[in-house]
C-alpha cells in the first residue's frame, strides 16, 4: 500500500520544548550528522523544500503554541540556524512580545563567519535570546576539522570566541560534544570548564538500519 510521505515540518517538539526547523543548511558536514541517515526525528519530516519565510514560521508556531505550556522555543532543525541570523532575530522578538517564552538556539557556533561584520552574539542577546547550545565537538582544531569538515578556515578558533562571546553577554551558555571515539569527552569538558561554561555530553547512536 501506498504512504503518503508527511509535509516537511517547520515546528516539532520533543518532550517540553518547541523546535523550529528554519533552514537545511549548514557550514559543517559532520560525518556523525543524523540528517545524512534519516528524513526527520520520531514522526517529523525535517526535510525542507525551501527555507520558510518569517511569517511562515510564526504562522506554524501559532498552531501549536497553545496546546501546552511549553518550557522553551528552540532554533534547532536539520541546518545552523546562523546561516538566517535575521530570520532567528525576527522571530525570537516576536516569540518574546507575543509569547513570553525563553528562548534558544542550538548552534554550531559559526555565527561569526557565517555574518561578517556582524556582533552576532550581541545581536542574538539584544533581541531576547536567553539561551545557545553550541556544538564545540572537539578539544582541539585538528580533531574538529576531522570530525565536523568545516567549510571555513579557522573554523575552530570563532566557535571559541562565540562561545567566550556569548558567556560575557550574559546569555546562558552551554558547549556540546557527542560520544564518538574520536572525541576526548574528558578534554572537551575539560575546556567548557576553563571557558566558563556548562558542558552537555550528547550521546551518540550509529544508524546501522
């Protein structure tokens, strides 16, 4: 029998928190990248047809937000969320005057290469982003360019500074890494620590299927 494959989704959820899947491009290839083996996560499509507009973003988002009282809104789909800094401005305004509800986004930490001589993190802090989760993956350069093939040089070193950046802004900032083996989970926290910052272990799952 004939199924008919869901409509990409704009907004999902998982447990308590809203997601907004705003684009499907990324800076980084990562091997380890779950979106290279599957469309979408639990019943969601992730697959966009084209990058949504801000109006289509709100307008998904207001179908849903009121189901539930939910904890958070969350920049984080099947791309980097910096690569649309202005959309991520837009909408986190319109979430904080609409809704009242914190708000964060979940990056590769690129946000300064991706929007040159812009004071990203500054712009994101100003328009009522409370949180980031940055992807930092590796406790020296070498290991990241391995691991997560940036397309920019210097790659490493302006994840680092966002990281610092976001920290001195006064949003709440965590540093990521996922449990692969070439990833030193111990180093990586090590460093989270020096920098100042929560470290969140994410665990890994081979897509053997």
């Amino acid at each position: 029998m004939y199924v008919r494959k869901r409509n990409p989704s704009i907004v999902y959820w998982l447990g308590n928190s809203l997601y907004l899947n705003i684009t499907n491009r990324c800076s980084n290839s990562c091997y380890f990248c779950f979106r290279k083996f599957k469309d979408g996560i639990q019943t969601f499509n992730l697959k966009l047809e084209k990058d949504p507009t801000a109006e289509e973003v709100m307008e998904e988002l207001r179908k849903i937000i009121h189901r539930k009282n939910w904890g958070e809104v969350v920049f984080c789909g099947f791309g980097e969320p910096m690569e649309r800094l202005n959309l991520v401005l837009d909408v986190t305004r319109k979430v904080k005057k609409q809704y009242w509800k914190t708000v964060r986004v979940d990056t590769n930490g690129q946000g300064y290469l991706l929007n040159k001589g812009i004071n990203v993190v500054r712009e994101l802090a100003s328009a009522g982003v409370d949180k980031v989760s940055v992807s930092l993956n590796a406790h020296n350069e070498e290991t990241y360019n391995q691991i997560c093939k940036p397309m920019f040089e210097n790659a490493y070193k302006s994840v680092l500074q966002f990281i610092i950046n976001a920290k001195i802004e006064g949003l709440e900032t965590e540093a990521t890494a996922v449990t692969i083996p070439e990833i030193e989970i111990a180093e990586v926290k090590k460093l989270a620590e020096r920098l100042g910052v929560k470290f969140t272990e994410r665990e890994y799952f081979p897509f053997f299927w």
